[in-house]
C-alpha cells in the first residue's frame, strides 16, 4: 500500500517492516537503509533535529540517507552508494554484473 506522505515516518517504517517480515522471515532481516525522502519540505533550521528524533524513534542503526526527489538534493550521493553496495555484494559473491 501506498504510504500517506503526511504519515509518521516511525510508523511508516514499522508498517513496511512487519509487511516485509509477513511475507517472509529472511526478507524481514535483511540489511535496510533508511531513506527520509521530501527533505525540501522541513525547514532547514530544523531539519537535523527531526531527523534525529526520527531516529532515535526507531533506535536506527543503519545507514541513513537524507534526499528529496523534487530538488535533487542527497540523490546523486544515495545513487553513488547504492551502486557501490551492488559493486560489493557482486565482489562478495564473486558474481559478473550483466549490462543490459
């Protein structure tokens, strides 16, 4: 489902993370990234201390990262990383990426 954009980030979280872990126990452990998207919509002077709180919320020990798809902001990094975790995984497993 859909998640409401004006809906508590912690309990957008719980709510994909008991679906996940619903569907099934190995899929509901697997290593997650926190992503707090519409970053451009908090006010800058208060923007460190929500997400903050958001994590402290969740007691996250993840990576998290920071973006907003409308500005662009945070997304080159969030891409960058993704692909570097992708890289490694590949490394790890000894396996080619294929290029389409």
């Amino acid at each position: 489902a859909p998640i409401d954009v004006k809906q508590d980030p912690v309990e957008a979280v719980s709510i994909i993370n008991h679906e996940l872990r619903q569907y099934s126990d190995a899929l509901g452990r697997q290593p997650q990234w926190l992503i707090l998207n519409k970053m451009d919509l908090i006010p800058i002077d208060i923007r460190q201390d929500y997400c903050q709180e958001v994590l402290d919320r969740l007691a996250w020990q993840g990576p998290v990262y920071q973006l907003s798809g409308q500005t662009g902001e945070g997304c080159e990094q969030l891409c960058q990383q993704i692909m570097d975790y992708l890289e490694t995984l590949a490394e790890h497993n000894d396996e080619k990426v294929i290029e389409k």
